[in-house]
C-alpha cells in the first residue's frame, strides 16, 4: 500500500468521523477517476464525494418514507406496500438489529441529532479551510 494513500486516508477518517476503510474506498475511487490530479485536490474532491454519498442516503431515505407514506391510500401499488413493511419492520422503534441491542431507527435518529454539530463542524472547516488545512507529508512511517 503507498505510504501517502495511507496517511491521507486516515487523515480524512479522523476529520470526517468515519472508518479508515470507507475513506480509503472513496479516496481510491478519485485517484482512478482523476489520475492527474494533486493530492490537495485529491482530498477536497474525496471530501465532496464524503458529503455528496451523505446526501444521496439521506435522499433515499426520504423516498422511501414517502412512498411508506404512499402505500396507505386504497389504491396504492404493491410495491410501495411492500416497501412499507419493510420501514415498519425495520425502521419502527423496537426493532431490534441483527448484531446489536440497538435499533436501526435509533441509530439514523442519533445521526440526524448530530446533523447540527456536524454542520457548525463543516462550516468552520470551511471557513478555515484556505489558511489552516495541510495535506498530510511524508512524516512517519505507515505499514
């Protein structure tokens, strides 16, 4: 693995508050589609295309509980009800997730109540973005 790969994606896990393995996937999927780009840009495309797949879950989201919402009119179609017991089923408060005590609707819940401290986050990243952020070095030695 390339030392530089490796510092950046940790680098951008600890800023973005996720695990090193999601980063690494999306910073490798920029390298392949942007070969000749610099590392600065390599993060700050990596970073949009963090926030852009956010984006994309939240919307799914959003049309699934529409279309749950959808499915309770006498005539609704036979998908929308069978996506709507899928939400109930998976989404209700007391459904119990397969590998823990916590449901999956408490963990979006979580989620969405961090949003606000996330985005303070984000902003003040940006804000400061152009005279604090450095791109990880060559500094260490990583395995």
């Amino acid at each position: 693995m390339n030392a530089d790969f490796a510092r950046q994606a940790i680098f951008l896990s600890q800023q973005l508050n996720c695990s090193e393995k999601y980063i690494a996937s999306i910073l490798h999927d920029v390298m392949v589609q942007n070969p000749n780009i610099g590392p600065l840009s390599c993060l700050e495309m990596t970073v949009a295309n963090f926030h852009e797949r956010r984006r994309h879950l939240v919307d799914c989201l959003r049309f699934l509980l529409e279309a749950t919402e959808t499915a309770e009119v006498p005539e609704a179609p036979a998908t929308y009800i069978r996506i709507a017991k899928f939400i109930q089923s998976e989404l209700l408060p007391g459904t119990r997730a397969l590998t823990a005590d916590v449901t999956l609707a408490s963990k979006l819940f979580k989620e969405i109540e961090q949003l606000e401290t996330e985005i303070g986050r984000a902003d003040n990243a940006r804000k400061n973005a152009g005279s604090n952020t450095v791109a990880p070095t060559g500094q260490g030695n990583v395995s």
